[in-house]
C-alpha cells in the first residue's frame, strides 16, 4: 500500500504526463497547419567566408564544441573532426559539418548546433575621425558605418583645394552651357529675321544645356524680340514711305502750280503785247502798261521760285529712295554682324564646354553633375564578389552593407564607379 505522500506525487506525475500529451499533440497540430507556410518561405541564406567565427555544439561531444574561424577559401578546420571547404553561407556549412560528423563519429543522429558567433569586420578608411576595422551587425548600411567609425574626419587642404577647384569648374560649366543655349537660340531668330520667316525650331540640345524650363522662357524671349525688330524695322521702312508719298504729293502740287505760273505769265505778255500798240497811239495810259510789266515780272519770279521748289522736291524723292535702299542695306549688314558675331560665340562656348569638361574628367568629377550638387562618389565599397573577384561600387548613405566590405570615405580620382550594380551587389 502507498503512502500519501508517494499518492501525491504519482499524481502529480500522472498530471504531468497528461499535460505534456497535450502539449505534443497541440504542436503536432500546429505543425500540420503551418508545416506548408513555413516551408513555402524563401530565406535567402546568411552569406559566409573567410573570418567569420562559427559556433559549434555538438551534444555529448563537448571536446569538439567550440568556436572556429573559417580561413581563405571558405576553409573551415574542427580539430579532432576534419575539414570542409569552399563554405559561402551557413547552410552550406551546417549541411558539410553534419555530413562530418556522420562520416567520422558514426552519429546520425545527434543534435548538432552551428550559428554565428561574429562576422568579419567592415573597415572603414578615408575622410574619418576613426579609420579601421569595425563590428559588422546584421542590417548595416555605410551611415551605421560611418557612426562607429567616428563621423567624417578633416578634410585635408589637398581636398579642400579640389574640390574649390572642381566647384569653380562646374560654375564655369553651368556659365559655358548658358551663354551656348542663348547663342543657338539668338541664331535660330536671327536666321528667321534674315529669312523674313517664322521664328523656326531651336536646337533640341538647348533643353539638355540649361532644362526645359529656362530653355522654354529663352525661345519665348527670343521670340519677342523677334517680333519687336520686326516691328521697328517695318516702323522704319513706313516712315521713309511716308516721307516719300508726302514728297510725291508735294511735287505733284509744285507741277500745278508752275504750271499755272506759265499759263498766268502767257496771259500777261499776250496782254501787253496787244495793248502797247495802243499806248503808242496815246488810247492807254503809261499806268496800265506799267501794271502789266509789273504783273508779268512777279509772276516771272514766282515761277522762277516754283521751278526751283519743283526741283527741289524731285531731288528729295531720289534721296528718299536711296535712303530707303540704304535703310535696308543697313539693316542687313546689321543682321549678318549679329550673325557673325553668335557663330562665335556658339565656338567659343562649346570650346569652353569640352575644356571644362576634360578638366573635370581629369579632377574625378562628372561633368554632368552642377555646382553644389551632391557626390555621388562620396562613398565607395570595395567588395569581392562569388568568384573573389573585387569589385567597386558608389554608395551613399543608406547603402547595405556586407561583412569584409572596404568602405572608403572621400571624392574619388579616377571617376565614378558604375552605380548599375550597387543595389544587386548589397543584396
């Protein structure tokens, strides 16, 4: 017969057992569930390789339990249990290290741990406070970089220097880039303006020298202007028509009146020579025939006076037509000057563009880039890729980083390296 006490705690044990049935048969429901979703998740595999520090348990086998450092070649080395090789990521290596065990131990069945004990460094280098080697955490990116490795340092006057000069360069650029932009512009109106055709289309690579925006507001500029020398120059034209038909009319007005003179003065002589007899006969008196000489003397003089006007008046019409045709020569030696002088400018500026460009180029900046903008070599990842092979990307700040990366802090000289394959080589 049991004691109470010995009741009490096979009770207690049956209880237990129960409890623990339980247990297992709501995992094993649970395992049923969710067997398919979690084996329908794809993890992308923990990248591994040489400095990593791997941690191994091997139950019963606590000798072999420890921590080890995978060497060149993704070599991994247990002593007392062997060697595997060529190890990329860490279930590659628990799949080789288990494969061991089973070869050398004979133990298929034993509960084997293998996780990551630290990754290898990223070493940050360049343009900051703390350059070295600094811990790799899961999820960093070159900011969490940068943060441990001191913040960006002093730049050196070198650097300083350059990058004055690079600034100054691209200033320089943006300047070249507008005056090419007016001057094609100024050259498409010109050639309107001497064609006495539409303002035409500019040239497509004005949008690419200063945007679509400033390019759209210069061709409207030009093409006011365009219409206000139209405007002047027609203004101009009609005011030497104007003199000339007023003159016209004025000559037109002179010939009547000349004419009228004459007709006047042929009456007056046919008078007096009708009534001179008269006055050697004594019917008239001296009076009259002196009125009529006087007559005839003024009309004589008036039409004296409106010939010279006449003539006058003819002179000033050939005048007005060469001032006319000289209005125009002028105005069109004017336009070829403009036309001669924007050829230039359009040499001088594109002159300009491929010197400062080369310029640049040879300092490691892109051309492309304005004054103030961002660098986009600021940042640079040295990294070796599946074959060991390194590669160079531009980064920036949230760039993700791997374990082993070179990360180096500071303008580049040779250029900016290819951005195309930064975001597939941080993945």
């Amino acid at each position: 017969m049991l004691l109470p006490s010995q009741q009490w705690r096979r009770l207690e044990g049956d209880v237990l057992n129960a409890v623990l049935r339980l247990l297992a048969c709501a995992l094993g429901i649970m395992l049923c569930f969710g067997g398919g979703m979690l084996a329908a998740q794809v993890r992308d595999p923990v990248a591994i390789g040489e400095g990593d520090r791997l941690k191994l348990k091997i139950v019963g086998q606590p000798e072999l339990s420890d921590v080890y450092e995978i060497a060149p070649g993704g070599v991994l080395v247990i002593p007392g249990l062997g060697t595997v090789s060529g190890l990329h990521d860490l279930d590659q290596a628990r799949a080789e290290v288990r494969g061991l065990i089973e070869r050398r131990l004979g133990l298929a069945d034993v509960s084997v741990a293998l996780t990551i004990d630290s990754y290898r460094p990223v070493v940050v280098g360049g343009n900051v406070s703390k350059p070295g080697d600094v811990p790799y955490k899961v999820g960093m990116r070159v900011a969490h970089a940068l943060a441990l490795a001191g913040g960006q340092g002093r730049r050196s006057n070198e650097d300083l220097s350059i990058e004055l000069q690079i600034n100054q360069e691209k200033e320089r650029l943006v300047g070249a880039k507008g005056r090419l932009a007016r001057a094609l512009v100024k050259e498409t109106r010109l050639r309107a303006e001497m064609g006495a055709t539409p303002f035409g289309e500019p040239p497509a690579e004005i949008g690419e020298l200063i945007g679509p925006g400033d390019a759209s507001a210069l061709v409207d500029t030009e093409k006011r202007t365009l219409a206000a020398r139209i405007e002047n120059r027609a203004l101009s034209m009609r005011r030497v028509d104007a003199s000339s038909r007023i003159n016209s009319e004025d000559i037109t007005a002179q010939q009547a009146v000349s004419k009228s003179l004459r007709v006047q003065l042929e009456l007056v002589r046919i008078d007096l020579d009708r009534l001179e007899p008269m006055f050697a006969k004594g019917a008239i008196t001296a009076n009259r025939i002196s009125e009529l000489r006087r007559d005839y003397a003024d009309i004589e003089g008036r039409v004296g006076q409106s010939a010279a006007s006449l003539a006058q008046a003819r002179t000033r019409q050939v005048v007005l037509a060469e001032e006319g045709t000289a209005l125009d020569l002028q105005l069109r030696l004017e336009l070829l000057a403009e036309f001669a002088g924007v050829q230039f400018e359009i040499l001088d500026a594109r002159t300009a563009i491929e010197a400062i460009s080369r310029s640049l180029e040879a300092a490691g900046a892109s051309p492309l880039e304005t004054a103030g903008s961002s660098e986009p070599c600021r940042y640079t990842i040295l990294r070796e890729d599946a074959a060991a092979t390194p590669q160079v990307f531009g980064a920036d700040l949230l760039t993700p980083l791997k374990p082993g990366d070179l990360l180096m802090v500071g303008r580049t000289r040779s250029g900016c390296p290819d951005l195309a394959g930064t975001e597939a080589a941080a993945r």
